[in-house]
C-alpha cells in the first residue's frame, strides 16, 4: 500500500521524469526522493557538504564493498583470503564503478558544472553510483539495497568469470613492454589535488622523456594503474 501511495504521489509531482528515470535504474519506486536527488547532486554544483553527494558516496561505497564481499565470499568457497580480495578490488574499482554509471545512463541524471570538461571524463558517474547505493539504503534498508548491488549492478553490468581470467596489472604488462623494447619507462607524480575531501593524484606515463598519457586515482597505486592502460591502450601493446 505504500509503495503504491507513493507511485501515485510521484506520479502528480513536478518531479514524475526523474522518478520514472530512476524506476528504471533501481527496479522500483523511491519512497524518499530527496535522497536520490542528493545522490545525484556533485559538488561542483552545490559546495556545501550537507547538499552534495560526498556523504551519500561514502555510504554506499562501504555498503558496496560489504555486498560483494558476501557475494564473492559465497560464489567461490574455495578461494583463499588474497584471491577474493583482488577480486572485490576488480569489481569495486573506480574504473568499473565509472563503466557500470554511464552504461546504466546515469551521466544523463547528475547535476555537474557542465562547464568543466574534465569533469565529465573523470570518475563522478561512478561516485554517483556509490551515492546512489548510499541512497538506496537509507529508502529502502540493507535487503533491498543487496538486491540492487546484485541484481541491477552486478548481474547485468559485471562480467565476473572476464575479470577472474583478465590481468589487470597494466604497469606490469607496460614495464614488460619497455624492458622488451629497450625503452626508458617512469612514473612521474605530476599532482596532487581535492575532490570534495578527497585527495586526487595523478601520474605521468614517460618514455624516453616523452609523456604519453596521465591517469587519475585515490591513491598513486591507482593512478599509476590507469596511466599504464592508458598508454598500453595509446601504443597498441596487446601482450
């Protein structure tokens, strides 16, 4: 009954495009729309904390990587402790999170500085995403909030047996390259900066003292990561 009040509310409320929009993304109706419209609101249109996404994003980031943990924990009861982690890494990753956001449309939905053009190429889809999930959660409780991380995220977008046989170490395969090739690799640290409360860095790729590409992360590990796909992608290593 009150879902079916609240389908009827929406259905009358300025809002009806987005709640439909949302319906089809979550599997179900929202009953508390203000915290959709929050996780779906970047910093870069409203700076205050208590009206962007950060908070909502640090919620559902921890009830993401919870729900896969569980999800892995059961699906593969012979893998050791090391394996299941690397996995979850894969899975929860920036760059994944990011692919699943714009494959869902979500980039049609969040409120940005469409302005700044960087921003678009970034990770904010996926922080979205995450926010999303932190939304879910404080609408719907920890079972619903199971069953859009597994059947609306993981199950549709996430193809787990690729990401068991694929290596993801790209600075390896790039520093195999090189070594291969007689060519001079570095990783140079070229920045250092905020998103929200969050430190950004970012890493060159150098070869032979030219640079070739740059990638972003939370961490330089990551970032180091992205830059080596990047410029694996860039020079046409395969292997």
């Amino acid at each position: 009954m009150r879902r079916f009040t609240s389908r009827i509310l929406h259905f009358f409320s300025p809002n009806k495009q987005l709640v439909l929009q949302l319906e089809h993304i979550l599997g179900y109706t929202p009953n508390h729309l203000p915290y959709y419209q929050l996780a779906l609101m970047h910093r870069s249109k409203i700076e205050e904390i208590a009206n962007n996404n950060e908070r909502l994003e640090f919620l559902g980031d921890a009830m993401l990587g919870s729900i896969v943990a569980e999800y892995l924990f059961k699906k593969y009861p012979y893998q050791p402790e090391g394996y299941l982690t690397e996995l979850r890494s894969r899975i929860v990753r920036r760059e994944t999170m990011n692919n699943v956001a714009m494959r869902m449309g979500l980039q049609k939905l969040v409120q940005y500085n469409q302005n700044d053009k960087g921003l678009a190429r970034s990770h904010i889809f996926g922080n979205a995403l995450e926010a999303l999930i932190g939304a879910v959660y404080l609408d719907q409780g920890f079972s619903r909030t199971r069953k859009f991380i597994l059947n609306q995220v993981i199950k549709p977008y996430i193809d787990i047996e690729h990401l068991e046989s694929t290596d993801t170490n790209y600075k390896n395969k790039l520093l195999s390259w090189a070594q291969r090739s007689g060519k001079e690799l570095v990783f140079e640290s070229v920045e250092e900066s905020l998103e929200g409360s969050r430190k950004i860095f970012t890493i060159a790729i150098m070869i032979d003292g030219v640079q070739i590409t740059t990638g972003n992360g939370y961490n330089k590990k990551e970032a180091g990561q992205v830059a080596a796909q990047k410029a694996l992608d860039v020079l046409g290593v395969t292997s």
